[in-house]
C-alpha cells in the first residue's frame, strides 16, 4: 500500500516524462471521464506493462496531457464512486481484472486521482468488452496479434483449455460430472471395469488432472465432455446454438437448439439437426431429403468454430442461424489467418490443446484440410463461393445455397473463380477456362463467360498467370495470387 509521499515521489517522476508513453497516461478529466474509455485505457496499459515486464502503468486524472501541468480532477469525488467504478471496470474485462488501487492524492492544492493499473497476468492478455488494447506510442489502439500472442506464448500451461473449471472432487464426483463413455466410444475402445484406468485415460488426455486435494477436471474436459455444461461455471457461456428463421432476416425464429452437454457428446446430433433443418423433402419411390448444403462442408465449418472460438471474447456463443438464402456460422475471435487464405496456409489455432484433442477423436480430421474438404464439397454440389468476415471479436462465415450463375454477383464469380484456383494449387494444378467452365457448370461454347470471370479476378489480385510467356487466353492457366 503507497503513502501519500511515495505517491508524490511518483507522480512527480512522471510529470517530469517528456511525454507520454506505452505505460502512463495524463487526462484533465475536469469533471468526467467515459466509462468505455477507461476501460479501454486498461486494457491498453495493462497489456504493455505485461509487454514491458514491469509491474503496473499509470493513469492519471487532473493533468494536463501535453504541457503536465496539473489542473485537478472532480472525477468521481468520494472513494465509494471510486470503489464503484473499479468494480464496475472488472465486471466487464478478462478474469475480472481490475484497477490495483485507485489513488486520490493533493498535489499544490489540486485534487489528482492515479489509477494504478496491474500488468496483464503472464500468459493472458487483458481484454474489455471482448476486445484487446494496446497503445502505439501514446495512442490507443488494437492489440495487434502479434503481441497478442506473445503474451499468451508466455505461458501454455495458462491456456484456456488446461485451467480448471472444478477441483478438489472425489473420483466418483468426477465420473458422475463427465460422459467418460462416449470418450471410450470415439476411440473405439472398451470401457474397463477399473475405474482408475479410466481416471488415468482421462488425466493422459489432459480432460483432468490429480493433485494432493483430489481430482480436478480441465476447462478442455467440461467443454467436450460434460455432462451438464451448466455444471461448470467458465464453460457455461461457451454453448453452441442452432436457429432457423423465417425468411432472410433475424424477425421471425422458427426453430432452435441449444448444447446442454459437451460438444463432442452433441457434434453428431448438432450435424443432423442442421442437415434436417437445411433440406427439403421429396418424394420418389421412398421418401427422401434432399440436402442444400453438403454436410462435409458444415462438419469443417462448426469444427473449426470449436476450435478457433476467443475463449477471452465474452457473451458471444458459437453460434449457426440458417436463412431462407444462407448459413451463417458465428464464433468469438478475429480469424488468426488472412481470410484469403483460409484454403492454403497450415491453420493457426488458439487453442492448440483442443484442437489437437478433436483431431485424436476424428471430430477434426487431417491438420490443415478442412478448408480444403469444405470448398471440393461447395464445388461439387455447384454452389456459390463461401464468405468470410473477420473483425475485432468475431470471425463469420457465409455458406449460400445453389443459384444459377446469372444470379451470382460479379464478387461471387470472382470468388468462386479464386477459391476454385486455391483448391487446384492445393493438388498442384492450375486454373484455365475448361477447369471454371466446369466448376460454374457452363458449357464449351460459354468459354468467353469464363474468360471475363477470370480477367475479373486477374484486376482484382487474386489470380495471376502461371507462366507469364504464354500469351494466348486459350492456352493460359492460372495460380493464386500466392502461388
């Protein structure tokens, strides 16, 4: 706990900065200070004191930012508004994390208020309202990724997966709270009598782990294989929900489903679900469904939910709305890779753990082809070009139903003519007229369709020639623009 003198000592060292920087911040903040500002002020200074290795940053009230002269702050007047709003900000930032001490200090007879701000917990950076801040200089901005995972590098053992969401539980506690047998399932093997050896199974997995108070279970186990994910407090939040709506807008719900259990209790239930809900009934000889989107497509999609999600990102669940003119799969999280590549670069995932845990269940299959199974399904079944969204706390994904190609927009055509590319490099061949003419379904005589949806994509960037001596359009071929 400061003193009045040290906080002096150190107020007096700051005011005598030449500026500005990474760790300290002056507002006049005369009478009042935005909430959503302070918050992102926290965030921002946190995380570079992690960055900095040091201890804590300052932010400071009642001085001026350029000349740092102090002018005294009526901000928040009493210590219980004080107290208030430092609760207020932990409520909405990761973990909760708060203010060190909000400090109030006389200096020449003005009132100052310090807000002692504590450096991001090693391995987690701070986020407020679902987003990361940090500052360039001494400007607030967006945490890039890269320091975004140089903090989360700094520990794996922290990772969201392998904190424990329930500990000091009896053996039985724990078999009753986890669906130990559809694990057993997955992998094809017996469930033993002995119930140690399947404890044992479960702690090699990384599902829990045992300490000299009991057993404790994983956030990684409460996610895939609780029993009640409302059983679990940091998992709770973390459902994945199905809804269909009425038309092309979000007005009118016809149907929806909720996860109640783990996701890899529900995943096939969920794919089934979608599928119902997706296809149209029709009758031949027997009656039959015929399907809108290809459900290998939606698999990869909804995998790569589960495993790319913000575990940091609150009040945002995974979630799939289907419209009558698209399917549309939410998660937490900004996409880790540019979404234009999405097809060919080795997928960067948060959660490592999970998704090296889905993969040894056959939830995710081969590393790195999901993309690559879902566009060959798209193609195969004629249907226009995924669309992805990335922004600051979430990652959408678009899938849309057969349209002829007159229908399709001139972006749709581009993007389907560089996803066709992207997925022929992927088996190291290359686009030309005759290879889009049959992904777009369009005749021999339609060539020169093709070829101004491929001087289409040419102006936008995203193809290029594959040997620049070739001349003739008849005999070009074509490679992504990363090719």
């Amino acid at each position: 706990m400061y003193t009045q003198e040290h906080l002096l000592t150190i107020l007096n060292k700051l005011l005598k900065l030449s500026g500005e920087s990474e760790l300290v911040e002056f507002k006049k903040a005369e009478n009042s200070f935005s909430d959503s500002d302070l918050g992102e002020y926290f965030s921002a200074l946190s995380n570079e004191a992690n960055l900095k290795g040091v201890s804590c940053a300052w932010l400071v009230f009642g001085v001026d930012d350029k000349t740092h002269q102090v002018q005294g702050t009526n901000y928040k007047p009493s210590k219980l508004a004080l107290d208030a709003m430092k609760k207020k900000i932990g409520d909405q930032t990761t973990n909760r994390i708060t203010f060190e001490e909000i400090h109030e200090i006389e200096y020449k007879g003005h009132r100052v208020v310090m807000f002692e701000i504590p450096a991001a917990p090693h391995g987690i950076p701070v986020a407020y309202k679902g987003h990361y801040y940090g500052r360039d200089g001494s400007s607030l901005v967006a945490l890039n990724i890269v320091e975004i995972e140089r903090i989360r590098n700094q520990g794996m053992d922290a990772s969201f997966e392998m904190r424990l969401a329930k500990d000091n539980l009896s053996a039985g506690e724990v078999l009753e709270l986890l669906n130990f047998k559809k694990l057993y399932e997955l992998i094809d093997r017996h469930v033993p009598k002995d119930t140690s050896m399947v404890l044992d199974l479960m702690k090699e997995y990384g599902l829990v782990v045992n300490g000299k108070c009991g057993w404790s279970i994983t956030n990684m186990g409460a996610l895939l294989f609780a029993n009640r994910l409302s059983d679990f407090d940091s998992v709770r939040a973390r459902e994945i929900i199905l809804r269909r709506y009425e038309g092309s807008n979000n007005r009118l719900l016809s149907a929806e489903k909720k996860s109640v259990s783990g996701y890899v209790i529900e995943f096939e239930d969920f794919l089934d679900w979608l599928e119902m809900n997706t296809s149209k009934e029709r009758f031949a000889t027997l009656r039959e469904r015929e399907v809108t989107y290809p459900k290998v497509a939606i698999r990869e999609f909804l995998a790569n939910m589960m495993v790319h999600q913000d575990f940091d990102v609150k009040g945002m669940p995974l979630t799939i709305e289907i419209f009558g003119n698209r399917m549309v799969f939410t998660n937490p999280g900004d996409s880790l890779n540019d979404i234009n590549r999405l097809i060919d670069l080795p997928p960067r995932s948060r959660n490592e753990k999970l998704a090296e845990m889905l993969l040894l269940l056959k939830i995710c299959e081969r590393r790195g082809s999901g993309y690559d199974r879902a566009v060959e399904a798209i193609e195969s079944m004629n249907l226009p070009p995924y669309k992805v969204e990335s922004g600051k706390s979430f990652t959408r994904l678009t899938m849309f139903p057969q349209k002829a190609l007159k229908d399709m927009t001139q972006s749709e055509k581009v993007q389907a003519c560089y996803q066709h590319a992207c997925l022929l490099y992927e088996e190291n061949a290359e686009l030309n007229n005759a290879s889009l003419r049959k992904r777009l379904e369009l005749g021999d005589k339609q060539s020169s369709v093709a070829s101004r949806i491929i001087t289409d994509t040419l102006n936008a960037g995203l193809i290029k020639p594959a040997n620049e001596d070739i001349h003739s359009r008849k005999f070009a071929t074509y490679v992504p623009f990363y090719g």
